[in-house]
C-alpha cells in the first residue's frame, strides 16, 4: 500500500517538466476559450504507470474537465485488490494534478438489477476507499456514475411493457439504495449519475418511469448516451443528428431543481477532434437556455476518431405461422450468432456491400438469405426469416 503515500511531488517529478508545462498551458488556453463542461469515460486505468496516467490524462479530448473513472474489470472490483487500488489512486493523484474532477464508474453490467442489495454494497465499497483516501489527505472522487444499461438485457428485449416497466422500478431500486447507502456511509458530498439511453424521453409516453424527471428524483445528473455501437446506426459527425433525439420535451420537462442532464457523445462518430468540438460547441449552445442542461460527455478517452466502422445486420427468425425460433444459428462468412428466446439477432462485421447469411435451426429446413448493399457504420434490419419444415 505505499502507493497510497506517494506525494502529488513525486508524481510530477516522474514527467518532464516541459511536458507537464506544456499540459498546463493547454489546459488553462482552453479553458479559457470554452467554458463548455464536458466529461470523459475513462477505462484500463489499473494498467498505467504513474508516468502513463498523467500521459493518457493530457491528452484527453474536446478538453475534458471530469472524468467517469472505471473502477471495475469484468465482475472484479478495482478497490477491492491492494495493488489494482494504488493504481486507481494514482490516476487520481494524475487528474488532481490537471485539475480533473473524477467519479468512479461502477455496476457495468445490467445484471444489477436482480440485486439492488448487492449493488449498495459494492457502491459501499467504493466509498470505503474514497474516504480512506481522503482521511490520508489524497484526492478523491465526487461521486459515483452508473453504467447499468437494462435495455441491452434479453429480459428487456423480449419483455412486454409489464416486463420493461418492471425493470425501470428495479433500476429505480438499485439507485435509491445507493443514495441510501451513501449517507448511511455520511459522504453526501458524493453525487450520483448515470449513464442511460437517450430515447427515455419517448418511452416516458407509456412509461412514466422512464422520465428524466423520475430517474432524477434518485440520480444528481444523467447522460444521455446519444451514439451507437462501431457498426450499428452512426448518430455523429451533425449537430442536427444528435438535436433530433434530445431536443424532445418531454426529456426536458420537470427536472427536479439542482439537477441535470449530459449529452454523450462517441469520438469514433467524428473525423477528428476538432469535429467533435464544433459538435460539443453546437449541442451546447442550442441546448444551454435549458435549466437541466450540463454539458456533454464523450466516449471514451483511449477511443479513435474516425474509427474504421463496420457493417451490421439485425433481424428475427421465426416459422411459417409467426412464432419466433429461439437458438437458431445465423452465419455470414466466417461470423456466427444464436437467435435469442423470442428470435432476434444481431451480427456486426459481416463483409460489405454483399455477403450470403444461411439459418439453421434444428427440425427446420435451412434457409439463405442474399445481402446487398451494405454500409459500414449503417445497421441494416432484415425482413422476417421464415423457416420451413422440411417435407
């Protein structure tokens, strides 16, 4: 642990002071230039020297002042193993030293949801760590930012309106006994955010509980992540692109006094940096009257732009009468999937502008489909497969 007691000194001592004053002056140029507040999600942070942290730090973009810092890998818990935890303070010790504000980002993985105990207690954990850290004078974070996403669970895929609507009580669960949990803790210093789709704000139509205003009764700021997957629909590069699905009212409408909404952003939707700075400056100024409104947040720090996208296809396999086929095997090429209980699937990377998918499902005839006219960073969604049963 004598990580941990590693002087802010020390740390700078291990950078080339013309580098470290190189970081400085660009921070305080741009600062001064654009006073948008714009965040940044941060992962592999365990792996860094202390060298490597300030490095990766500088060079973050669109001139991030706050950091959704990953303090998971997989299921593991970063703070729970001694050395993975030194390197977790020293990316905080790195981003006190450029004046970055972190949370800690944590519950990766929608399964949280089926445990709403388990998730305050690991959230409790990550406070234990803060404040040991701040009992020994060392830089902490602000809060702590969510990344529990149900919409990528089968459970909501498949569900019905019943079973979505369950499933936003349970987020609503899992954030309220987290705040619980933080002031039984006495850190209501700490914020909480999280991370969710932008299209909330049309599903509030039938389900209130998916109501920026509701989610923020529990939550002090949402993102609303507005940008595909590399190889599913492409939402960047236009301003107009990202206004068209958050400048909805009712996304807007009742956010409670004090709290607030980002809007996320992905670099590998935009050429360059300088792309993504007219996007964040454009964003912000049409959305800057708005009371709830925060600023942006970017995916990610280690993330290209311009990424090379590739070409992806979604569709459902179901039999003569409608009924979907679960398990059934899909291939392009040399890429494979399973459909899932109600039939869907979705492939990404099959070869563009052609390729052939065959389906195999057992008790079933096989089938072929010919694609064309594929597009890198488009997703294309299929008609309904039909299968047959074989004579």
């Amino acid at each position: 642990m004598s990580e941990f007691r590693r002087s802010k000194g020390d740390l700078l001592n291990k950078v080339p002071a013309i580098l470290l004053a190189a970081i400085l002056l660009s921070d305080s140029r741009a600062m001064a230039s654009d006073r948008t507040d714009v965040a940044v999600w941060v992962y592999g942070a365990q792996a860094w020297s202390d060298s490597e942290a300030i490095r990766h730090l500088a060079r973050r973009p669109a001139r991030a002042g706050r950091l959704y810092l990953s303090v998971e890998t997989g299921s593991r818990l970063l703070v729970d193993d001694p050395a993975d935890a030194a390197r977790i303070g020293a990316a905080l010790d790195a981003a006190a030293c450029l004046g970055l504000q972190v949370e800690a980002m944590l519950l990766q993985d929608p399964g949280w949801l089926k445990d709403s105990e388990g998730a305050a207690v690991r959230a409790a954990r990550v406070i234990a760590f803060d404040r040991a850290r701040r009992s020994a004078g060392r830089p902490g974070f602000i809060g702590l930012h969510f990344d529990i996403e149900p919409h990528t669970e089968e459970e909501w895929v498949c569900g019905d309106a019943t079973a979505r609507r369950d499933m936003l009580r349970r987020l609503h669960d899992v954030f309220g006994r987290i705040a619980r949990a933080r002031d039984e803790a006495g850190a209501p210093r700490l914020m909480l955010s999280a991370a969710l789709p932008w299209w909330l704000g049309s599903l509030s139509a039938e389900m209130p509980e998916a109501a920026s205003s509701a989610l923020l009764t529990r939550l002090d700021e949402m993102v609303l992540m507005v940008y595909g997957d590399p190889g599913g629909p492409l939402v960047g590069e236009s301003a107009a692109a990202v206004l068209r699905r958050v400048d909805d009212p009712r996304i807007w409408s009742r956010i409670p006094p004090g709290r607030g909404l980002r809007v996320g952003l992905a670099t590998y939707e935009y050429r360059d940096e300088a792309a993504l700075e007219v996007a964040i400056r454009e964003v912000s100024v049409h959305l800057g009257g708005r009371a709830g409104f925060r600023g942006v947040a970017v995916f990610e720090l280690d993330q290209p732009f311009s990424a090379p996208l590739v070409a992806s296809i979604a569709g459902q396999v179901r039999d003569r009468v409608g009924t979907p086929i679960p398990g059934a095997r899909i291939q392009v090429a040399n890429r494979t999937t399973s459909t899932n209980r109600c039939g869907l699937f979705g492939l990404a990377g099959v070869p563009f502008p052609a390729a052939l998918l065959t389906v195999v499902a057992p008790g079933f005839a096989p089938a072929e489909v010919s694609l064309a006219g594929l597009v890198p960073g488009r997703e294309r969604t299929l008609p309904p497969i039909t299968l047959e049963v074989p004579p």
